[in-house]
C-alpha cells in the first residue's frame, strides 16, 4: 500500500485531517492508498462508507445483492426516497462519489458466498463487515484470517450493538471463533424485520467501525483487538469484554 500524493484540491479538502499530528500528510496519503471492502450497504455499512468515502479511502468496493425499500430508509442514510428499488450497491456508490469524487468506488451487485468470498477479500486491504446475519459474519471472518487481511466486524440489536477487530494471523491475537465458536441455529435469534432498530443505533455503531478502520490504516491509537466493545443504547453506555485465542 504506497503512499500517494495529495492533489492541492485534496491537500485542502483533507486539512483537518493533515493538521492531525497522528495522520499527518503521510497518513493521508495511506489513507489515498488504501483499499477497503464494505460488506453490507444496510444500516452499518451507510455510515461506514459514508465516513470512509469522507476521509479519503482511496478505493471502496461496496458489496450487496439487496435493492433499497421504503423501510431501509429510517436508518440506511447512504440512500435517498427517489432510489427505493435502485440496487443498492449502486446508490450507495451514487452517494459516495457525491460526497467525494476523488474515491473510488467499485459496486459489487452480489451476495458474498463461499464461491466470491476469496476473490473479494484478496483485493482489500482491510474489510468492514456490516452484514446481518451469522453465516456471512462467520464466512467474512475465516477468508480474512485464512488471507490475512484484517477485519473491523460489528453486530447491532434492538438498542444494542458491539465491535471488535480481528487479526488472527498476527502474534497470538484471537479470532472470531474465539468469540463465538459456532454460528447459532437458524432462526433462534429475530430478525431486524422481526425485532425492530432504533435507527440512529447503527450510526452510533458504524462511525466506531470507520474510526477503527481508520486507525489500522494510519497505524494510530490501540486497535480492538481481543477485545469486544458493547453499547447499551439506551442505558448510553459502553462496556468492554476482553477475549483470548483458546
């Protein structure tokens, strides 16, 4: 991932960043360099990309299979009223380049798989996964640590919600699985349709999952690493659970 050099409209488009000691022009220039896969356009992946797109990630593949709903839009804030039924890999990508044409974004219009999964993951530096669901978490989760490529992962409930970042490769750093061993029956935990989301929920979580995204690029701060952070929406309090490789 080399640096890239900062364009004068980009050196002052980016200038609260550059006047950062911990980014820095160099920082900035990592962050031009990087390429992030975003899994999910939905209520996490939004603010993620969002953020990202914002804070100059170079190149951001965008996956998702889903179309935009009426639904979506109460907490999906990378879509628009006028786009429901636009595939949303693609509005997310219409959003981004407003927000900034100098990021690349590269929709993919697909279900990541056990057949893709690879071939989507080897490209990125880092991957965000905003999915909803256990079995894409759990297939995200094992290609990233098989190709070493490091993982911001994040969940979200009613009111709830919890990040971590996964290394695996690395030292003796945990993997998913040392959270959760196996994925739970299907069925056994409600759907968002099911259950309900208070909206603004997965603002609060995604934003955490762009600024630890941001961090492993700049190489800045303390990582999640062996350690799941847990929100409490509504009691607006965060715990933490520190967790090893078994």
């Amino acid at each position: 991932m080399p640096d890239q050099p900062l364009t004068p409209e980009e050196l002052q488009r980016y200038a609260r960043h550059i006047v950062l000691a911990e980014i820095g022009g160099a920082g900035q220039q990592r962050l031009k360099a990087a390429r992030v896969l975003v899994v999910g356009a939905g209520g996490l992946g939004a603010p993620v990309a969002l953020y990202l797109a914002a804070a100059g990630i170079g190149t951001l593949d965008i996956v998702d299979d889903d179309h935009v709903s009426l639904s979506n839009l109460q907490r999906q804030i990378i879509h628009a009223s006028d786009r429901v039924g636009a595939p949303k890999a693609e509005s997310a990508r219409d959003t981004l380049k407003a927000v900034n044409p100098h990021v690349e974004v590269v929709p993919h219009q697909t279900r990541l798989t056990a057949e893709n999964a690879r071939e989507l993951i080897s490209d990125a530096d880092i991957v965000a996964d905003g999915s909803d669901n256990f079995a894409t978490r759990f297939l995200v989760a094992d290609t990233c640590a098989e190709l070493n490529v490091p993982l911001v992962t994040a969940a979200v409930g009613r009111f709830d919600g919890s990040v971590t970042v996964l290394k695996p490769y690395e030292d003796d750093n945990p993997s998913y699985r040392d959270i959760f061993p196996a994925p739970p029956p299907e069925g056994l935990l409600p759907t968002c349709a099911e259950a309900g989301i208070l909206g603004a929920l997965t603002g609060v979580i995604g934003s955490i999952q762009a600024l630890e995204v941001l961090k492993l690029i700049s190489g800045i701060g303390e990582p999640l690493i062996g350690r799941l952070m847990l929100y409490d929406g509504l009691a607006q309090r965060f715990d933490e659970i520190r967790y090893k490789r078994k």
